[in-house]
C-alpha cells in the first residue's frame, strides 16, 4: 500500500519546511507541501494563507489519481510508527484514522491524557497533526466550508455519512503546543470556536452533539484541575461565546504571545 498514499503537508511558512521534507524522504513517500510563503524549493507549492481547511480544498487538487490513501500531516510534526495508521486501513470499511499527538511540555501533555480517555470511546474531535483519508471519502466531502476546527470538520463529515474512523493510538504525532496556561486559554478559544463551527456544517452521531451540547456545563468539571483547568474553562467559554457572536472565519493566525 505504501506506493498507493500520498502526503499532503501543510505550512503557515517556510518554517520546519526542511525539516519535513528530509523526514518524508526517509519515509519514502510522495508530497506536497502547501505552503503560505513562496520559497523555491521542489515539492513545495504556494498558496496564501487563507486557514487550514482552504488549503485541503486546494492541495487534493495535487493528488495522482491512483492515491487510495491521502495523508493529512502539519509541518512542525515528527512522525513515530507511520506503519501502525496504514495498518488500520486493512479493515475495508475504515475511511479515515488521526494519530496521537504527543506533547512533551506545557499544559497539553496534561489535557490530551484526559482527550485521549474520552476519544479512546467516543470520537469527539480528530487530531489534525496527522490524518488519514481513502481518497474516495475526501472527495466526497469536499469542498470543506470554512472552518477553524478542519480536522474535527472532517471526522463529522466522515461520520456522518457512516464510515468507520479509528484513534490509532501507536501512531504518535510528536509537536508542540502552548508552553503557557494563558496561552492555552488563547488556544481552546480558538478549537472550541472551531469544533461548533464545525458541528453547524455537519450532522455526527447524537452522542457527539450531546456532548457539546453539555459541554459548557460539563467544563466546570475542569476546575478540580486548578489553576490549568480554570484557564481552559476560560478557553472553552469564551470558545462557545465566539460561536454564538457569529463567528464563521475559517482562518486563525498564532501569535508570540499564544506560544509562551
């Protein structure tokens, strides 16, 4: 299968862009990367930066037609156990599989012990570091509508037309996040506002919509956790107001100050 995938990789900027394309040619595997700075370098293909889920919209253009497999990957991410998501897709009616964010500092290591509890039962929201789509399942859900929250988007789309989509939890996705509470507060904000957005274009299973639908009540929970769970509370409802104010971009930009 490995020559039947395709990686679409995606860039704000020329940052990590090396990095990347050095650890794909040791996968040895085709790419693009969607990148929103022009930078002269192959397999690389501009496009301004517009949010995530316009750059989906454009890169599936780049697909070869014989791809089964398009890999959705971020490009400040190292890859550990590629073998293990492809793996996943040996079962005929899995459609689409995320892998496990791995965090080694700031409030996120903490958060996605609690994330990856829950999604290990209940799929409430992907994981955009590393996806994998049949090639057939991304085109029918495209185009993607303008969406802050593009990888939780695409589960429910996938969901709701009943695919199988599976948490590979031996294919871990090593990045970085918020090394700050305050900056975390800055990025649940930001996902929050998108997984509504995103619940607004799409119809998942019921369990799910309850979910977030409770979801403002059930945060409060989140205050045992201290001072981190009294700014991701914050997050979280000032997320779900966002939403309600009618925010519909699909485009975000991380500040200096988000990444403290």
């Amino acid at each position: 299968m490995r020559d039947k995938i395709f990686f679409l990789v995606f860039a704000r900027d020329s940052n990590h862009v090396k990095e990347k394309i050095r650890e794909l040619k040791e996968l040895k595997v085709p790419f693009k990367i969607i990148c929103g700075e022009r930078i002269q370098v192959e397999n690389v293909v501009y496009r301004p930066p517009r949010g995530k889920y316009d750059a989906i919209n454009f890169g599936a253009r780049l697909v070869p037609r014989d791809v089964e497999l398009v890999v959705l990957n971020d490009v400040d991410t190292r890859i550990h156990g590629l073998k293990h998501i492809l793996h996943c897709f040996q079962e005929k009616d899995v459609a689409l599989a995320f892998g496990k964010p791995l965090v080694n500092e700031g409030p996120q290591v903490t958060f996605y012990k609690i994330m990856n509890a829950l999604r290990r039962h209940i799929p409430i929201a992907s994981s955009g570091e590393l996806m994998v789509i049949r090639r057939e399942v991304l085109k029918e859900i495209l185009p993607l509508k303008p969406c802050k929250a593009e990888d939780t988007y695409i589960l429910f789309k996938v969901l709701e037309r009943g695919y199988k989509v599976v948490f590979c939890r031996e294919c871990m996705v090593e990045t970085e996040r918020t090394k700050s509470v305050k900056g975390e507060e800055e990025y649940k904000r930001i996902n929050v506002t998108g997984i509504y957005q995103a619940l607004s274009l799409t119809r998942p299973p019921l369990i799910i919509r309850l979910f977030y639908m409770l979801l403002p009540i059930i945060s409060l929970l989140l205050l045992i956790m201290g001072r981190k769970g009294y700014y991701w509370l914050r997050g979280i409802l000032r997320g779900v107001l966002d939403y309600l104010r009618g925010d519909k971009s699909g485009y975000w930009k991380p500040t200096y100050k988000y990444m403290e």
